[in-house]
C-alpha cells in the first residue's frame, strides 16, 4: 500500500475489512476507550478534510496497519496538499527495534541513555509509543564482547534500583537526579561494554527500563522535561526488548502523565489509554490501576469530566481486585487506598468540584507525615485549591501554608509550580488577612533560599 494519501489509505482498508464508516468509527470507539468518534468523521478523513492524526494508533489496531505506514500516507497527504515532493520516510527516524538486538542497537540505546544534550521530540516520543501496541519484542542475540556477566551482577543492579526507587521517596528530585544519572550511565555501560547470554541480557534491559522510569521521573520533577521524555522513549525501548510489557507501560504512563502536566492533555490521554491497552494482557490489579489512574488524570487536565469519573470507577474496581501474593512490579509498591484518593481528589480539583475533592483529599492526607515532605506538599496544595475554589479562603490559606512550610523542604520543580499557583488562585483576595499572611510566608520562603 505504498505510495497512498492517508484517506486513500483509511478508505481502501475499511472497504477490504467489509467495514462501512460506521463500523468503523465503532471499532475505533472500542479500541480507544472514546465515545467521541463517528461516521462523519470517518467520512472527513476519506475526503481529505481532516488528518486524523490522534486516530493513528486506534487506525494501526483496528485496520492492521503498521503505523510506519500511516505515518507516511499523512505525509503523502501534506505533500500533496502542498503541492511539494514528499520528504523521504527512510531518514533516522526513531523506531522500536523489531527484527533482531544487535550489538548495533545496544551501542545506540547505551549512547543515548548518556548523552546529555539529547532530548526527545514530542512526535518521535508519540510514535514509539504507538508502535509499541503492534511491534512484538525482537530476538535478543548473545552479546559477544568485554568481560562476561552473569546474573549475580544484575541481582545487584537491581538491588541498586529498587534502593533508589524508594529514596526518591525522602530525598528531592534536584539532589536525586545526579545519582539516579551516575547510576543509569554505569548501567549503560555495562550494557555496552560487557557481554552476556541472552537470559542475561533480558535482564539487565528490563532493569535498564525500570531505571529509565526512574530517571524520566526525577528529572520531570526537576523540570527537565526534554530530558525526561528522552529517558522514558529508551526506556520503553529497552523494556520492549526485555518482554516486560508492564515496565513498558508504566514509562509510557508516566510519559503521559508529564504530557499532561507540561504539554497537550488530549495527546496525553492517548498515551495513557495506549499504556493500559499494550499491558492489557500481562498487567496485574495493582499496575492497571495505577495506569487506569493516569488516563482519569489525563482526561481531568483535558476537561473531560464524564469520561474522567468513568476512569476512576474502573480505578476503584480494579483497585478491589488486589490481593496480596499478587505478583506485582516493584515499582507499584507506593500505591495504597489513600494514593487512589488522593488522585480522585486532584481530578475533581482540576474539573472545579471542589466538594467532590475535599473529602478524599483528606482522606488521603490523613495517610501521610512529614517525613514524605514532597508528596504531602504536593497534595496540601490541592487542598489547598478546591477550598480557594470553595471560596473557603482561611482554609485554602492554612492548607497553603503547611504546603509552603513542607515545600522548602525538597528541591522539586512540581512543588514549586504548585506553590506559585495557589498564589495565583488567591490573589483575587488579597485583601483578607489570611492572604496576606500566607502572601509574607511565602515571601520569607523566597528569601530564605536566596
């Protein structure tokens, strides 16, 4: 099907199918989770009246068409609508490894896991992504060169992995960032350098992809969010040829949940139903509930309140169905009753309900003590916001002081931004006491770290 315009494309594979337009935009409904597609719709993408470029992925599924190739009937269709020469498809174009992990291929994750001035575009992160839901993992060849490993070293790498993992609970991603850095690139080099069975090897990738989630989220509460894109994308990369589907999903997630914090919800929401369709299969009740979680807040950033409480019903359902003796990721250990709270708190803070987010806001404060600065600030300052939204101002101040008082704790950039949102959000009463005292707070904040 090479050389067709995107609605040449779309139009003779729905008809090869036996789809009609409807039952097509159907099964792209089911496919994505959305009830936003119809026939019309489809129609417009057939007579060339609109790209649909956030249907990809749900179009790769539905008419088993690798995304490579919808990619380049979209731009065969710009070329065309242009009026210029399409640009070549066959450049260095980002892409999941599919036939085979050569030494090639683990020269250039390896390379790319340390090079710091690289950072990920936006398109090149969202079509990995995608691929990800039609490509099967690649056959891992023995790395054949420098000393030779074996499991006991991944053990400890590992080991080292998880002890990160959890010190990001209590230490800020400003000060975590550098070790969480030194020990992705030590893990890339032995990657590199050494050599192993591919048993080993698998391994040693899957622990490179959970460190890559690690690293793409201290370096996003940092403010790095170029650099953090770029540590999800080899994650997923690296996690794709180890087999690990959940570890694949949880970098895509958590790609989605900065996208949706820093950059287009909608796309974001994409992103996370993608991760929860590619785990589908291997994901325990634990990790689809957190990556469940990720879809409502992406929906919640979008506006989207009806398909945002009918996220968190499935959070809460699945959430019932965890056991213990579930065999879940390391990785999910922080999620409990009062996380999921806490996150159906904040989308109805971010939809203007406030009296939906007090009570489970609370609720899940009430799990927290100091010791989890970064968190309990975080999740004070959206207390602090459904009760500025309440029009509840000495609340809304008092929950923003023990936010601020906790904020200059950590070195976080989320934190932060937080901060410098409540503010804004009780500038409109400034006149009060109450703001004005949370306004002088934050004041000595400020000149305290100077």
């Amino acid at each position: 099907m090479e050389g067709l315009t995107i609605e040449e494309l779309i139009k003779q594979s729905r008809q090869a199918k036996g789809l009609t337009q409807a039952s097509l935009a159907d099964r792209l409904a089911r496919a994505s989770g959305q009830s936003t597609i119809t026939r019309n719709e489809v129609s417009r993408w057939e007579r060339g009246k609109r790209l649909p470029l956030a249907w990809l992925p749900w179009l790769s599924i539905v008419l088993d068409l690798p995304l490579a190739v919808l990619d380049q009937a979209v731009v065969l269709s710009r070329a065309k609508r242009l009026g210029v020469t399409p640009p070549s498809m066959n450049g260095d174009r980002l892409t999941l490894f599919s036939d085979g992990w050569t030494r090639e291929n683990n020269d250039a994750m390896a390379a790319g896991l340390v090079a710091e001035s690289e950072a990920m575009s936006e398109e090149s992160a969202l079509r990995v992504a995608h691929e990800w839901l039609i490509v099967e993992p690649p056959q891992l060849h023995e790395i054949r060169a420098g000393r030779r490993i074996g499991h006991p070293l991944i053990d400890k790498i590992e080991t080292r992995v998880d002890h990160l993992r959890h010190l990001d609970d209590y230490v800020g991603s400003t000060d975590l960032h550098a070790l969480v850095s030194q020990e992705l690139e030590a893990t890339a080099t032995v990657a590199r350098e050494a050599a192993y069975r591919e048993d080993v090897g698998r391994r040693l990738l899957k622990a490179v992809g959970e460190l890559c989630q690690l690293a793409g989220w201290v370096t996003s509460d940092a403010g790095l969010y170029g650099r953090a894109r770029t540590y999800y994308v080899k994650g997923i990369q690296a996690a794709h040829v180890a087999g690990d589907e959940p570890t694949a999903a949880n970098l895509l997630s958590s790609l989605s949940y900065q996208m949706a914090n820093v950059g287009d919800p909608r796309k974001a929401a994409v992103l996370a139903r993608t991760a929860v369709k590619g785990a589908e299969r291997s994901s325990t009740p634990l990790t689809r509930a957190l990556l469940l979680e990720r879809v409502a807040w992406a929906h919640a950033k979008a506006g989207d309140s009806a398909i945002t409480e009918r996220a968190l019903g499935e959070v809460d359902q699945v959430f019932g169905l965890h056991r213990e003796g579930d065999e879940d990721p390391k990785w999910v250990y922080w999620l409990d009753r009062g996380e999921v709270d806490v996150m159906a708190g904040r989308c109805f803070t971010e939809l203007g309900r406030p009296l939906r987010a007090e009570p489970l806001l609370i609720q899940g404060i009430d799990t927290y003590d100091a010791t989890r600065a970064r968190e309990l600030s975080l999740y004070l300052s959206w207390l602090a916001d459904a009760y500025a939204q309440a029009r509840e101002i000495e609340q809304a101040t008092e929950a923003a002081s023990k936010s601020l008082n906790l904020a200059v704790k950590v070195n976080s950039a989320r934190v932060t931004d937080r901060i410098e949102l409540i503010r804004s959000r009780l500038r409109p009463f400034a006149d009060t006491a109450a703001v004005r005292r949370f306004e002088d707070l934050c004041q000595s904040a400020v000149l305290s770290r100077s």
